[in-house]
C-alpha cells in the first residue's frame, strides 16, 4: 500500500495550522475540538479549496481506525440485548416513517429544495437522518471514560446496529453483490487464536501499534476484495481479538493515530459543496429534529427496562446526526436521485447537531439530577438486573475504579481496615474479573446522582477515594459528593499538577499524583526492604 499521500497531507502546513487554531479555540468555550475542525472545513470551503484525494484517504483511514478500535472495546453480548436490537430497529423504522411523510409534505407544497422529491426519495433522505454519530458518540464517550458503562454500552450497541444497516444500505445501492470470494472470510474467524497469540508477543511499544495497523488495514483490505464494505472489515478484526487481555492497551496505543486521522474526516464535512443561503437555512433548521430523535430513544429505552438516567444518558449522547448520513447521501446524489445541495444540508445539520450535543453529553449528569423527578416519570417498576442501585453492604471505605490503581488501593486498604472496603466499577467484564480475585466489588457510577441521593440517607461512608480513568470522570464524581455536602474524607488520583489543583478546588480533601509519586512509593518500598 503506497502512503507517500500521508507525508504529503502532512506537510500542508495552512490546513494543519488552520485546523488546530480553530480547534483550539472551540477547546477554550468547552466544545470539542472537532467542532473546529468542522469549522475548518467550511472555511476552507468558502476560500474555494475542495477535498481532494489526500485528505479523502486521510478521513477514510480516521474511520477505518475508528471502527477499528470500536471493535476491540465492543461486547458482542452487548447486541443482542434487546434494548439494543429492538430499540435500534423499532427507532429506525418510526423514524423515517415518520421524517419521510413530513419531507413529502414539504415537497408537495413545493418547498424551496424539497420539491420535485417524491414519497420514495423523501423515504431516503429520512433514513439518511435516522442514524446518530459513530464518531461523535464514541470521542465523547472516550474523554469522559464511560466507554464500558452501560449507557456507553447501549449506546454504541445501537450505533454498531445502525452501521450494519448503513452498510447494507451502500453494498445493496451500488447494485454488487459480494464475490463468492467473500465466503473465505469466514476463515478469519478460526484464525482468532492466532491473532491473539500474535498480540500477546507483541509486546507494550511500537510493535504493538504495528500491530493494530496491519489488522484495521489488512481487515479491510480483505474485506474490500471479497466485494464487501471495507471499513466492516476493520470493524470484524477489532472483534475478534476484543476479548483479549491486551486489547484495552492496543486501543489505548493507537488513540493519538486514529485522532489524527479523523481530522481529515471532520475537514472533508466542511468540503462537501458550495455554501448557500438556501442551504445554510434548511440544515439549521433540520437541527431541532434531533430532539424528536432523542425523545423516541429515551421513551423505547425506559419502556425497555432501563432505568431513566441510563436511558438519558444514552439518549443524550446519541442526540445528533451521523456521518453515515452524508455518505448515504453522497450515494444518493452520485446515482443522481437527490440534488448536490442536499449534501451541504446534511453536512450543516451535522455539525451544528454536534455542537448541541456536545453541550448536552458535557451537563449530562447535571441535566439528569436538576429534573430528576420528571425522568423518573417515565421508568418502570421492573429494571435489569446491571441497571440497580447497588447496595454498599455497610462499608466505610469506597474506592471507585478498580483499575490498576484501585486494585492496588483496594489490597492496601483491605489489609488496614478489613472488610470495610469495598470497590465499584461500571465495567462488568473488570468486576467478574476481581470477585474472582477474592474481592468485593460492586458495578455502580459515582456519577449516579440517584446513587448519591441514596447514601445521603443512609451513610456509612467515612472515605471516598476516586481512581477513575480520566479528571472528568473524577470531577464529576466530586460534584455529586459535594451536592450531597459529604462529610467524610475525599482523596483522588491526578497524573499531572493541573489536575491536581482543579481536583482540590472541585473539594478533593487528598490528592496523588500517581506518576510523581510512583517515584516516592518505589524508594520506600527499597528502604523498607533493606530495612527488613
């Protein structure tokens, strides 16, 4: 595979520049920053550049590593949950029923771009609408480490089911059927074990990242031949070796990749077409259908027994529209169905749609625990057995994310204080993992204000000690603490000493910089030794 297109991409200077200025400063009024590289790209539009074949390869590979990487983290038990399958289908259907007789409405009064679509083609734009962001969802629910919680969980189960039908949608319109080469794909599937052995000797540097580059690309070039979508098949490879030990560390490893990547996606949104007046009014004003959108996924997800904040939790998140989208209008408008302008509407609705629920996913906890009354309105009775409040069994000491630090916090404290500590964890593969260690570990969120609500009747908790993934994970879990006004001791884990002084002022009473104080932690364990 030739990739001189990579050193060519980027060695242009003004779009690189360009792109993480206007990035940065969407950072500084607490957007993400793919909102300036949106922005970018409608800038670099209106300055009559147009997306060419290198910035093209650069988005194809950003989201070829994207679902890549989607695959190492996606439960395949997570599909078949029918809070996934049966809110995914039953969302799409209702949707575009639904958009599809509102857009012939507007097309038989005649409505600026609308008219000459008849009720085929409005069904077609409308399922072009249906789908949430892949990218979106997943960037989000990466920077706030809720990846593995259940919201995160059925909510990327339903965008991998909204893929699936997207890619049959793009097989099925380019009027090919698979090669009978593509059968042999099936192979990939015994060949698992190989995979995983091969991961296992790879290692924890560069070798490793190799690695995951040789699968996504290889996967899809694999699946390109057989006649199938390529990007499906980087999606299989991250599968198939999702349940190995190290496949949270590829992920990890390849981040900074596929971030890089994907900047050329988010360019190329921007420079899908001419800008018009016409055009700029119609994707604004398709922006607060999301709400619609949203509205129906937090009603199927309650009446599927979730409770009301995971259902808003995942609702919100998927409070946007998708770049499958453009790619399915795109198609529409190669085989000349619908107008070129529609691409510049969908590109505007997207990113204005992103910008919204970039706010929303950032208050999502917040938006939950102000209106608490009125989504509780709508859950029933009957929940799922991984979607209750859980029961703290009386400790005093709580230790939230057991990972390698918490686990090791969790052994210390056990050994003081004996079987007062308890640890929580969202991930249910990490706490079957621990129980079998011998320790007593809950799946709960330290951002669940109806957790929070209910210690605050009935505490024992004299310690929290928080060693989350990332500092938003960790500030959240602060505000929950300091709305109940807890009483108790607060430490918290940083790994750098901004960290630290935004943890103390959100009300941490204790905070450890773990990469600093590795160094202190090693020297004593040597003196003690000696000592010995």
């Amino acid at each position: 595979m030739d990739f001189e297109w990579v050193a060519i991409a980027l060695g242009d200077v003004t779009w690189i520049t360009l792109a993480f200025a206007l990035g940065f400063l969407a950072k500084q009024i607490n957007l993400p920053p793919l909102v300036g590289f949106l922005a970018t790209g409608f800038l670099l539009n209106y300055l009559g550049f147009t997306s060419g074949e290198t910035l093209q390869k650069l988005a194809d590979l950003g989201i070829t590593l994207l679902l890549f990487t989607v695959g190492l983290k996606l439960n395949l038990s997570v599909l078949i949950r029918p809070q996934v399958w049966s809110v995914t289908m039953i969302h799409i259907s209702v949707l575009i029923a639904l958009f599809g007789v509102a857009i012939f409405v507007l097309a038989l009064v005649n409505a600026p771009l609308f008219a000459g679509l008849d009720l085929r083609l409005s069904l077609f734009i409308a399922f072009a609408l249906s789908f949430s962001s892949t990218v979106f969802v997943v960037k989000s629910l990466e920077d706030k480490g809720e990846m593995k919680s259940l919201h995160g969980r059925i909510a990327i189960g339903i965008l991998i089911m909204q893929d699936v039908a997207a890619v049959i949608f793009i097989a099925a319109s380019t009027g090919k059927l698979p090669s009978p080469w593509a059968l042999l794909l099936f192979l990939l599937i015994p060949l698992r074990p190989v995979f995983n052995h091969l991961l296992q000797k790879c290692g924890h540097g560069e070798l490793l990242i190799m690695y995951g580059l040789v699968l996504a690309l290889g996967g899809a070039e694999l699946f390109e031949l057989g006649g199938v979508k390529d990007d499906l098949g980087a999606l299989v490879m991250g599968v198939l070796i999702s349940t190995h030990a190290k496949s949270s560390e590829m992920a990890k490893s390849m981040l900074g990749f596929k971030d890089l990547f994907l900047v050329g996606f988010f360019l190329t949104i921007g420079m899908t077409g001419q800008l018009s007046l016409e055009a700029l009014i119609i994707g604004l004003l398709l922006v607060p259908f999301i709400f619609v959108k949203s509205a129906f996924y937090f009603a199927l997800l309650t009446r599927f027994k979730l409770r009301a904040r995971t259902a808003l939790l995942a609702t919100l998140n998927l409070t946007n529209y998708s770049e499958f989208g453009l790619i399915v209008v795109a198609i529409g408008v190669a085989n000349g169905w619908v107008d070129g302008e529609w691409l510049v509407v969908v590109a505007i609705a997207l990113s204005a749609s992103f910008i919204v629920a970039s706010w929303l996913s950032d208050r999502d906890d917040y938006i939950y625990s102000s209106y608490r009354h009125f989504w509780c309105k709508f859950q029933r009775r009957e929940r799922l057995a991984d979607d209750l409040l859980l029961d703290t069994l009386g400790a005093t000491i709580v230790i939230f994310g057991m990972g390698r630090v918490g686990s090791g916090a969790y052994d210390k404290m056990r050994k003081l204080h004996g079987e007062t500590v308890i640890g929580v964890d969202f991930d249910a593969e990490l706490i079957k993992r621990q129980r079998s260690m011998g320790r007593t570990v809950l799946q709960g969120d330290p951002s669940d204000a109806d957790f929070w609500d209910l210690i605050e009747q009935d505490h024992k908790f004299k310690l929290v000690m928080l060693a989350l993934p990332n500092l938003q994970a960790n500030l959240d879990a602060l505000a929950e603490l300091q709305s109940i006004s807890f009483p108790g001791r607060i430490a918290a884990i940083a790994r750098f000493p901004d960290e630290m002084d935004r943890l103390e002022q959100a009300g941490a009473t204790a905070v450890f910089n773990f990469y600093t104080e590795a160094g202190a932690g090693f020297a004593e364990h040597v003196e003690t030794q000696n000592r010995g």
